[in-house]
C-alpha cells in the first residue's frame, strides 16, 4: 500500500463519492469545501507558529473547525489533543499540563458551559507551555492568556508548506481513565487513524449513495471521532449534531433517511421515548450500542421490536472505537452483546486467564489482549504505562474480561479493576479520590460506583483530618467543590463522612474492601 493512503487526506474521497460530505445542523460542507477549509486552518496554523511536534488542544463542541483542525495538524506534522467538553478546571489543568500544548482552541459559549468562567479556574503556572487561546466565535474571552479570534474561514493567510510524510508520529491525543492524578493520554497516528477508518468503512460495507451516518456522539472520543471518520472513508454523508439532544436526533433521523447511528444505550432509549409510532425508523440499518445502564436487554427487545436494530460492539481509545460490531447473521441474544468481530481481518484477539496467566480456551472468560492495526502508538510522554500495557509479543492488554466464541467472534463480559463506568465515561477512582484529598478536612477518601434509580453514580467516603483546627467536612460544600473541578458525571451522588474504611490483611498488605463500601452505600441510600 503507498505511504500516501495512510495519511488522513487519503480518507477525503472523491470519486463516487456523495456530496456533500458533511451536514452540520442543517448546513451543508462539500467535500471541495471541506478540503478549502483543511488549506485554510493548515495556513492559519502555520501563522500562529505551530509546526512539527506542537501540541494544539481543541476544546469545541462538533464542528466543521474540529475536523479541519485535526486534517490540518496532520498535514504540519502537529499534535492535536482532544478534550472532552465536560470537563472541568482541574481536568482541563491536567491535560494542558500533560500535553505540553502551546495553544487551545476553545468555544466563546456553548448553552450552559461557561469556558472562560473553567479557565479562570487554571493557574497560569500549572500549564506553562500553553501561550494563548484562539476563540471560536468571538474575539476574546476574559482569560489569563492572551486571545486571538479563529478565524481560518474568513481572512487569507499565507499558504503552509505541509510537513514531510511521517504517518507514524502522533497526531491526536484521547483521553483515558488513569489510576491516580488524572486520564493518561493514548496517542493515535494518521496511519492507526486511516486504516482503521478504511477497515470500518469495508467491514460495514458502506455505500456512498446508499448509506449515511446521525453523528450525535462527541468528536473529542474515540467513539464520535471513528465512527466519523469511518463514513467519511466511505465517502457517506454524516450529519452532525452540535451535541447529543433527542429530538432533533429523533428528527433527522426520519427526515435525513439516516441508516447508521452508534450512542450509548441510553441515547437510544430517549430517542425511543419521544416517539409512539410503531417502527418510526424505516430505513435505519444498524445502531451500534454501548451498553452502559441496567436494563439495556430490555431497551434492545423494545428496539427491535420497533425497527432500531440494535448491534453490540466493543472499542477503547487504545485500540479505537468500533474496533468490533456484531453481524447481521448473528441470533438477537448474539447481536446485542458487547464485543462481536473485529473490523480489520489483521487483527487478533485473544484471552488470557486471569489465575494461571496462560492463555484461555475458548469459552473461558479471562482478560482480553488485542493486537491490530487500529492499536495505539502509547501513552503520551508515559513510557512507564506504555511499557505496563503491551505485552512482550505486541499485544494491548485491556483490562477487560470477556471470552472468545467458537465462530471467531468474542464477548465482552465487564471491565476488570475498580474502574467505574460513569455517564457513559470509564472513571478512575483514584481522579475523584484525590480532588477530594485536596478539600480542607479531608484526610482519606474513596469512591465507588452504584446503581442508584437506574444510573450508575458514585458515591464517595471520606474520613475527616484530626486537626484542631479543621472543621469536619459537610457534604454540600464538598459537592459544591467538586462541581467546580470535575465534569458534572463524576460528582459523587453521596459523600459519606466515616471513621475507617472496610479493610482486609491480606499477604500483599492491607486492601479496602470496596465491595463492603458498595453495599454500605446502597444501605444508607436505601435507608434515606
């Protein structure tokens, strides 16, 4: 295969190709436009300084600028990291931090989100490396850095000389949940980008007439951003929307003839609920789906029988959403399941017993390791978590359980660890943990996950300083704090102030016993 069909620029077909290529709430982006927009915002880049190796942190909703931003870094050899437009200060701090970006495009105001108001939450010094904002759709916002207005789209610059080809390099940075101080940052390159959509675009046998995609996930994940740029490979139209709400969701998919859509289970469901018509989606074909609240089974039976069929899959920013989607072929109970058939036929997946270490039989459940083409290039500047995540032969571990099946298919079962699965985000404990470490009169905490109404929450127990001179915490100033610092999914339902954690001695020294916590937790709520 030439070199060129690994970039991301191979991804914008042209022959038999639709048009146009994009649709952002109700307006269209040719694919001639959308390739003058790449020129445009790679010029306007290279004006602001930014070349090889620079980190550029886009913090937009989905847009035309978020695409042509990351074409464009691609075609000057710079980095893009993603960032999840739920976030708050503390989050943001540590990935501006972590990244080293020199600059971050940001929104002036999207609905509620106040972005200059989660700035100013950012000490300077903790982000030395950022030197100004660029603000889509204003000139300024009151910020400590210096502000200049995005505007590739409207003023000439003068044309960059892209870099030289090196598909190998990182290119865009997902965030992903870490085991202390914040997400660790999992490094793609054009090459795991591009073939990974082209692998898609086959496995799915998309048709650029035939088939369109409702991208209603956020582009700033792995599973909006694939799923994206598996269609646009295919030369399909994608409808976008801004961010995910029911019912222009639920609109454009009568109206626009939509045929594929991937959310969470919970998007389905509320798009379901708007409608009582029979089977309002006539020419939806496939809807893949992460099932993340209880009663997902339930919503795919529902689905079905009302003409939103349902397919199960499995992904990871490591090794990408969509990684795998179950068939057609496949029985309902088959077709609903987390996991499926990987999309690349050079992939290989594979089980590991989680008590003897070797590799398991089919049929056994175990840790799931992959190696495939879609897989990471690491953790960014983390060479020590890169190192602990790949096997000595080039497998991804993931952390996750599943088994494989006799037809070459595998199942996800459930995460492995303590990892919590929070608004459809896997959450490390340890992030929230440590914010409320920080709080005054707290000297220990824990987090754990629940099922509370239906939802998955956490739930946090903290055990108070002894200090004189601390106050015991409360609850509301707590909550108060931690919505200030953190996206509003990782705010803990209840905060429980307790003497001592459950524990257990064990050979390996003495381990909380989170399970403990989890029912004590369900038997105060229970008793509220």
């Amino acid at each position: 295969m030439p070199a060129n069909e690994f970039s991301l620029q191979s991804l914008i077909r042209t022959e038999a190709a639709a048009d146009p290529a994009f649709v952002f709430d109700g307006t269209p982006v040719s694919r001639a436009e959308f390739s003058e927009k790449i020129e445009q915002t790679t010029a306007w880049l290279a004006a602001r300084g930014i070349g090889k190796g620079d980190v550029i942190a886009v913090w937009l909703v989905n847009r035309i600028e978020w695409i042509a931003l990351l074409f464009a870094a691609a075609r000057l050899g710079a980095v893009v990291a993603a960032v999840n437009t739920r976030y708050r200060s503390a989050e943001v701090a540590h990935l501006l931090k972590l990244s080293g970006a020199r600059l971050m495009v940001v929104e002036a105001a999207f609905r509620s989100i106040d972005f200059a108001a989660i700035l100013a939450d950012v000490a300077r010094d903790e982000v030395p490396a950022l030197r100004e904002l660029a603000v889509v759709g204003a000139d300024a916002i009151p910020a400590q850095w210096p502000c200049v207005r995005f505007d590739a789209f409207e003023k000439p610059y003068p044309p960059a000389l892209p870099a030289p080809d090196d598909f190998d390099l990182p290119v865009l940075l997902y965030t992903t949940s870490g085991t202390t101080k914040g997400p660790k940052l999992v490094a793609h390159s054009q090459r795991t980008l591009a073939t990974h959509a082209a692998s898609v675009a086959e496995a799915l046998k998309l048709s650029p007439q035939r088939h369109s995609l409702l991208a209603m996930l956020p582009i700033c994940g792995t599973f909006g951003m694939t799923s994206l740029l598996g269609f646009v490979a295919a030369g399909a139209i994608v409808h976008v929307l801004d961010a995910f709400e029911a019912a222009p969701a639920l609109k454009l998919l009568g109206e626009c003839r939509i045929t594929h859509a991937f959310g969470s289970d919970e998007m389905f469901r509320r798009i379901l609920a708007l409608t009582d018509a029979p089977r309002p989606f006539p020419h939806l074909e496939v809807c893949g789906f992460a099932a993340f609240q209880p009663g997902w089974r339930e919503l795919a039976a529902e689905a079905e029988a009302r003409g939103m069929p349902l397919f199960g899959l499995y992904g990871s920013s490591e090794v990408q959403a969509l990684f795998s989607i179950a068939r057609s072929s496949d029985g309902f109970a088959d077709r609903i399941e987390g996991g499926g058939w990987p999309m690349s036929p050079d992939t290989r997946v594979r089980v590991r017993d989680t008590e003897t270490g070797e590799l398991a039989a089919r049929g056994v459940s175990g840790e799931i390791e992959i190696s495939a083409p879609s897989r990471f290039l690491g953790y960014f500047n983390n060479p020590e978590a890169t190192r602990d995540a790949i096997t000595a032969d080039g497998f991804f571990r993931t952390g996750d359980i599943g088994r494989l099946r006799g037809d070459g298919a595998f199942v996800y079962e459930t995460r492995a660890g303590d990892a919590m699965r929070l608004g459809g985000f896997l959450v490390a404990p340890g992030e929230i943990e440590d914010e409320l470490k920080s709080c005054a009169g707290v000297a220990d905490a824990q987090v754990v996950a629940v099922d509370l109404k239906g939802n998955a929450r956490c739930v946090a127990f903290v055990i108070p300083a002894q200090e004189p001179h601390h106050e015991p915490p409360r609850q509301e100033a707590l909550i108060t704090r931690l919505r200030e610092r953190l996206a509003g999914y990782k705010v803990p339902a209840r905060i429980y102030v307790v003497e001592a954690f459950p524990v257990t001695d064990s050979a390996n020294g003495v381990k909380i016993q989170r399970a403990r916590l989890r029912a004590i937790a369900m038997e105060r709520i229970a008793a509220e």
